[in-house]
C-alpha cells in the first residue's frame, strides 16, 4: 500500500514539473523594456495674493491637466505658481 502511495506521488510531482517545463519552454519570454523618457511642460504663473483669484488660476490649470509643484514667492508681493504637465 505504502509502495503505491510512494508512486502516485512521484507521478503527481512528475506530471507536474513536466507541465511546469512545457510553460517556461512555450511561454513569452520575458524581455525587459527600458522605460520611455517622460518629457514635462512647465508653466510659471504669476497671480495677484488673494485668496479668490489664486483659486481661481489653480482651478483653470488643474482642469487643463496641469500639475502645482510649486509656488515662489517672487519679488514677494505675487506669488508665482509653478505648474507641470
């Protein structure tokens, strides 16, 4: 009985690193892809500093795809905000 159990399993692990071999043999083979460089557009915009019309400004780019990833303080009176696409 023992004898029978012994060669059902390694039947079973026979059978199943044949099927394993077959996939790696007929698979796809794994080819790596040198990522693409991404090319960004950058937007520098200067705003008056009020609450409303910078929300505004950020409202109008965000829906236009723009990114903030940024904001300078130019000569210290108009924020400048720095968007990236």
């Amino acid at each position: 009985m023992q004898n029978a159990r012994l060669t059902l399993a390694w039947l079973i692990a026979g059978v199943s690193l044949g099927a394993l071999g077959f996939l790696l043999l007929m698979g796809q083979p794994f080819t790596a892809k040198a990522q693409e460089q991404k090319q960004f557009q950058y937007r520098i915009v200067e705003v008056l500093p009020d609450t409303h019309n910078m929300q505004t400004k950020l409202n109008e780019f965000g829906a236009s795809g723009w990114e903030l990833v940024a904001v300078s303080m130019g000569n210290m009176t108009e924020p400048r905000l720095i968007f990236k696409k």
